[in-house]
C-alpha cells in the first residue's frame, strides 16, 4: 500500500510538472535581407521547435538551417552553401527569459520583453529588453510573435562585394510560434 501511495505521488507530479511547459514542431521564422530595386531576399522555416516554461518564463527555440525556403532555388542553395554555412552550421538556437511571466496575467494582447542568447553560424550574440507578443488563446494554446533586427556582421557572415548592393547586412527576423501543453 506504501509504494502504491508513493507511485501514485510521483505520477501526480510528473503530470503538474509537465503543465508548465507548451511546445511547438511547426512554428515559423522568417527572415529577409532584401534591399530596394533588387529581387527579393526572403525565406520562411515553418518547421521550427520552441517551448516556453511558464513556471519561470523560460524561452528556447531551435531551427534547422537547411529548412529554410525561398521563392528561388539557386538563392536557397547560395544561401546554405556561402553565407549559413549549414553543413557546418546546421541548427540556430534562441535561448532567453521573458521578463515579469505570469500565465495568470496573460489577456488577449500583452507586449513583453525578454533577454537572452541567439546563436546562428557559430556565433552567439547577446539579446536584451527586447519585445515580443505574447497571448493565451481560447483554445488554452500560447501564442508568440515577435520582430528583431539581427547584423550579419555579428555572425562572421561576409557578404561578397559583387553582391554587395544587392543584399542588406541588416537582417529582419520575424517568428510566430502556436505552443500547447506539453
């Protein structure tokens, strides 16, 4: 009777424990480099991992390089062959906190910010306040959406100078994530 009670607490546990954390395969991260009057620069990863821990606000995201697509194949095979890197390189990772998480506070709209780590070609660079939206919808499921400017240069990414003027250095990264409970 003793290790019956004992087993049914630690099932009871693992079940609370495993209410904290949503998680989604099929988030999407969008990224464009384009630059005015040249053909556009722009690539989406609808396969994407992220989980949020929403005991403590904990964030992670991990995407495989080579799951990006553009409208262009030869521009995705650039991509992963000259500038990602992804043979070498395959995975990018988001690792933060979101600042002053509380699941009991989430509404229908609530712009929040978080700090953490981005590393991308081997390279980690440091992310601070930045903001993000995040939302409980109706379904209990959490929504997270969010923008950031990312520098090549930050990433030892070289940009050839005979496609220089063709491509931004400054990157626009877009991302949205429908996580469930875990």
């Amino acid at each position: 009777m003793k290790r019956l009670l004992i087993l049914f607490t630690l099932l009871t546990s693992i079940g609370i424990f495993a209410q904290s954390k949503y998680l989604t395969k099929t988030g999407k991260v969008t990224f464009e480099a384009s630059v005015p009057s040249f053909e556009e620069v722009k690539a989406t990863n609808k396969n994407t991992t992220a989980i949020i821990n929403t005991e403590n606000g904990e964030f992670a995201a991990l995407v495989l390089v080579k799951g990006f697509r553009f409208k262009n194949a030869l521009m995705e095979e650039h991509f992963n062959e000259n500038y990602a890197e992804s043979d070498d390189y395959p995975k990018a990772t988001f690792k933060g906190t979101i600042a002053n998480f509380s699941m009991d506070e989430l509404s229908a709209s609530n712009i929040k910010s978080y700090s953490g780590s981005i590393t991308f070609h081997g390279k980690t660079k440091t992310l601070d306040n930045e903001s993000l939206n995040i939302k409980k919808q109706t379904d209990g499921s959490l929504l997270i959406k969010g923008e950031l400017k990312l520098n090549v240069a930050d990433f030892d990414i070289e940009i050839p100078k005979i496609v220089s003027n063709k491509l931004s250095s400054e990157v626009n990264v877009s991302y949205e994530f429908v996580l469930n409970k875990k």
